[in-house]
C-alpha cells in the first residue's frame, strides 16, 4: 500500500512543477533550489543524529547517490526527449530489478513475476503505441531514460539491503546528493540554458515551492523506501507502473489531455499486473505440532 501511495504521488508530480514552469521557475537553478528545499526542512533532525548518519559508512552514501541520479537523469530525458520514449524505457525497470534482485539478494523469478511483467510492458506497448515506435535508444535523452530506469532498479535493491538503517537517515542522505546530482545532469552537452535564479519569481511561487517539497518529495520518498525495505525490487517496479495510470487520468481530468480506448485498455493490463503483483504467495505449510 505504501508504494501504490507513492505511484499517487509520482504520478501527480506533474501539477506542482507545471504550476512552477508557469511561473518562471522551470529552469535548471530553479529546478535545483526547489529540490534543496526538503534538505532544508530536515536539518533539524539531522543536527540531532549526526553522528549516527556520519557513521552509516559508504553504502548508505552510495544509495543515496544512486536515487539521485536515477531521479535526475529521468526528469532531464522528459525535457529533453520525446516523454513516451523516455517513459517506455525507465519503465523496463521491472527486468532490472528482477534481475538485479537474483544477481544480488538470491530473490527467485516465479512464474507470477513473469506473468506480471508481461501484462505492465503491454499495457505500457498498448497506451504509448509503441508499436508504430520501437523504444530503442537513439539519442541522448533515450539513453538517460534507460540509464536512469537501470539505476533505479539497483537502487531498489540497495533499499532493500540497508533496510535495517532509520527511515529518516536514508531520506536526509537522499536529498544532500539530489540537488548537486540534478544540477550535474543539467550540464551535460545538449540541454538548455543556465539562466540566474529568479528571485522575484521565486518568492511569488513560495506555496507551489513549499507543496512540492512538503507535500509531494519528502512523502514520496518516505512511501517508497518504507515499501521497497520491505517488498522485493521487482514487485516495487511493477507497483510503481501505477504511476502511468494516476499520470493519464490526473492529466485528463485536470489538464484535458486525452485519455481514449487505448490508454483504458493500457491502464486495465498495468492494473492487472499490479493486481497479480498484490495477490500473497502460497506460503508452504509449516511444521506439524504435537497434538496436531
């Protein structure tokens, strides 16, 4: 439940950074200093247990490093590139984490994680018509969204192995790196313009900058390392396609963008996935007791 939250709020991020591009504030700095501001609210805890995060040793860094720049080269390859492709090939994060999740925690592929993998890349092949447009990578923003749907898939998996760390130290970790990595990623040859921060333009979208980081990043982020500590990487993956489903409908209903018989055919297989996906495992039966 934790995770099909967060799809809720992945796929609503949409709203405040458009509200934030309408007001000037889609530039790279801007960008940047928007994803600073969680940072900032959680200074205080980290005052408290300094020492306990400065402690946690180069996994916990190296985690946080990975979200980071799975999230940045993702949201970079929506600017730059087509956002279908883009979309399409951070969504094979399924194949990744499972995979990853064999290589690296001895997690078994069952015939129910194939099944469910299956239905989530046909929906997705069916509300992005991939069959007019094979998503193979052919420019820079495609490779971002390849790179960062395989980045994200080892990060889930290094969730899962620094699951017994504090909820709170893996958050604060995450936001010292988002921000620098972002704006690293904006660099890279072929993007737009750096243009100074807009300071008038920020103060004036003080509400909208203080929703994204209260309201939609530190929840988020929350509800995704509590479920993915606690699920394996490939079931997160497909979970996480919930996010296409809230994207469409939140941007019919509120931007009047279209939403037809191939997206509600689309989001019916996702839905069916993460229905497979949420269904318990037979567990075996246990040993009999005496008196039994």
């Amino acid at each position: 439940m934790a995770i099909l939250c967060s799809a809720v709020l992945w796929g609503t991020l949409w709203i405040p950074l458009r509200q934030l591009d309408k007001s000037g504030l889609g530039g790279a700095s801007s960008t940047t200093a928007s994803l600073l501001l969680p940072l900032i609210l959680l200074i205080p805890f980290a005052l408290t247990k300094w020492r306990r995060i400065a402690a946690a040793g180069p996994e916990l860094g190296f985690l946080a490093s990975c979200l980071a720049l799975s999230f940045a080269l993702y949201a970079e390859g929506l600017v730059r590139g087509p956002v279908a492709r883009v979309i399409l090939l951070f969504y094979l994060t399924p194949v990744w984490s499972t995979l990853l999740g064999r290589l690296l925690l001895g997690e078994l592929i069952t015939l129910r994680r194939f099944v469910t993998i299956t239905l989530g890349l046909a929906g997705m092949a069916v509300i992005f018509d991939v069959w007019a447009r094979v998503p193979v990578p052919t420019g820079a923003a495609d490779w971002m969204g390849l790179a960062a749907g395989m980045i994200w898939g080892l990060s889930l998996v290094y969730v899962k192995r620094t699951a017994s760390r504090p909820l709170l130290d893996r958050i604060f970790v995450q936001f010292v790196f988002l921000g620098p990595v972002f704006f690293l990623v904006t660099l890279i040859p072929g993007g737009g313009s750096h243009h100074s921060l807009d300071i008038p333009a920020l103060l004036d979208s003080a509400p909208w900058l203080l929703a994204l980081a209260v309201v939609w990043m530190l929840p988020v982020t929350w509800l995704t390392l509590f479920g993915a500590s606690r699920i394996d990487p490939g079931r997160v993956s497909i979970l996480l396609m919930f996010e296409i489903i809230v994207g469409l409908t939140t941007a019919a209903l509120l931007a009047n963008e279209p939403f037809g018989l191939r997206e509600l055919t689309g989001a019916v297989l996702i839905m069916g996935a993460s229905g497979v996906e949420m269904i318990a495992e037979p567990r075996p039966p246990g040993p009999r007791r005496v008196g039994d």
